[in-house]
C-alpha cells in the first residue's frame, strides 16, 4: 500500500473518532492496528507486542488516562 493510502486511512479514522462515528476504544484498536501495519511493511518488523500501552505509560497528573493530542489543519 502507497504512503498516500495509509495516509487516508488514518485521516478517515482520525475524523470518524472526531465526528463520534467510533468510540474511543474503537478508535485506538483501529490507530494501532494501522501503525502496526505501516511498521511491518516499512521496517518489517512487528511491534505489536512491544510498543508501550496504557498500563506502561506514565498517567497525567490530572488522572486523565486519555493522552493530550494537538490536531493541526492543513
């Protein structure tokens, strides 16, 4: 798959979760599954067991588990 599909997908994933097409969970199943997808054809690798989690993730202070994201238009 080109740079440019992968790049669509995550956009479309980033606006359904904006949009609350997806859940939150749903929208990080489907971030992770992608990013672990883009990983193996790249660097053909598989991190799907080794990239932290939100068990081994240092919490914000504020005990908000959910991580801080600054979106950017284009």
């Amino acid at each position: 798959m080109s740079e440019i599909n992968y790049s669509n997908l995550l956009r479309q994933i980033v606006t359904d979760y904006l949009e609350h097409r997806m859940s939150r969970v749903e929208y990080v199943a489907q971030r992770r599954g992608l990013l672990d997808q883009i990983d193996r054809e790249f660097n053909g690798e598989d991190h799907s067991s080794g990239w932290p989690t939100s068990d081994t993730v240092d919490q914000p202070a504020d005990g908000d588990p959910s991580p801080d994201i600054t979106l950017v238009p284009k």
